[in-house]
C-alpha cells in the first residue's frame, strides 16, 4: 500500500508543471497546423482566443496584404493606421505553444508576448528573419514555446513607427490540460500501478 501511495504521489509530482526556470522561445520554424479559424472575433470565434484591435481581411487591400503562400480561410489579421493597432489576442485558457505566419516582414512590426511571467518583445531582427524589408512576395512561419510551467497568455502585433505594415496568419495553438486532465492524468497513473499489482499476485506460483 505504501508504495502505490508513494507511485501515485510521484505521478503528481511529474504531472503539475512547476514555475521554476520559466521560459518562453522565440523563432523561425512551425506552421504544421492544424491551424484555427480566424474571425473577427479572433481564434476559432473567440474560442481559443479573442480579438481586440486589428482587423481581419480575406483579400488584398491597398493598406493590407494577405500573406504569401497558402492562407487558411483566405483570413488574416492586420494591424496598423487604417486596421487599427495593436491588435491583441487574448487567450481564453494557458497555452504553451504558437505559430503563426508573419507576411511582409517589416523592421516596422513589433510583437510582443505576455506570459504568467512577463512581458517578451520580438522583432524581425531578433528573431532572425532573412528578409526584413516588407517584402510582400516573402512569409514566414514562426514559433514559441513556453516550459516549466510558464503559460502564453497573449499576442500584441503593431509597427513602430506606426504604419500599415503587419499581416499574420494561420495560428497554431496549443493548450494546457485544464486542472480536471491533470487530475484523470494522474488517476490514470494510479490504475496502471494497481493493475500492474495484481498481475503480480495472480501470476504467483504456490509450490505443494
């Protein structure tokens, strides 16, 4: 009995993420989907996340242009003078993971990623993009990845100078357990220890 109670207390160890050494990762990289709707009330309608500022298009403007290569939903997001900036997505539960495509990358965009930690900016350049001056026949999927216990929490895209130079698309997202999964995840453990118990008592041999 002691030693299941010690596995199950194990398992709740490896299984709750701790806040030590919190990170967050920035760079190039991702866009392998399944990627969410992107509305006007933000990701899969505000599920996933919600939307302020910015404003989402499904064509060319001359103040907006849709990313280059393959757009999911024919949707992307904008900000800037006439879409209006910043434009946040604020996610409805943790997160530890998300890609987006980054079009026309400009030395003007600015994204800032706020965590259950702080506040981390990134820029064309401190992510290392090879093409940096707005170019519209360029995109660039890009990642972050937060650990031990850090969550993702929101998204800023504006342009400083302010102008009409950010456009992003196809968002990757992934999600922490709710506490609930953390809890069957750890039940879930203690059945396997149990079953592995008794498998041993009943294959044991009883000699005469």
């Amino acid at each position: 009995m002691t030693s299941f109670k010690t596995m199950l207390l194990a398992a709740a160890v490896f299984a709750v993420p701790s806040t030590a050494n919190a990170a967050l990762v920035g760079s190039l990289g991702g866009g392998t989907g399944p990627f969410r709707t992107l509305t006007s009330a933000g990701l899969d309608d505000g599920a996933i996340a919600t939307l302020s500022g910015g404003a989402v298009y499904t064509a060319d403007l001359p103040f907006a242009d849709i990313p280059e290569g393959d757009i999911a939903g024919n949707a992307f997001l904008a900000a800037g003078v006439q879409a209006g900036q910043p434009a946040v997505l604020n996610f409805t539960n943790p997160t530890t993971y998300v890609s987006f495509l980054w079009g026309s990358p400009d030395v003007y965009n600015r994204l800032s990623l706020t965590t259950s930690v702080a506040t981390y900016a990134f820029d064309v350049a401190s992510l290392g993009f090879a093409v940096r001056d707005g170019n519209q026949a360029f995109s660039q999927y890009v990642q972050f990845a937060a650990s031990a216990g850090e969550t993702i929490t929101s998204l800023s895209f504006s342009n400083s100078p302010m102008t009409d130079a950010f456009e992003v698309a196809n968002f990757t997202v992934t999600a922490v357990p709710e506490p609930a999964t953390w809890g069957m995840m750890i039940l879930g453990f203690g059945m396997v220890a149990g079953a592995a118990r008794y498998r041993r008592r009943s294959t044991k041999v009883v000699y005469a």
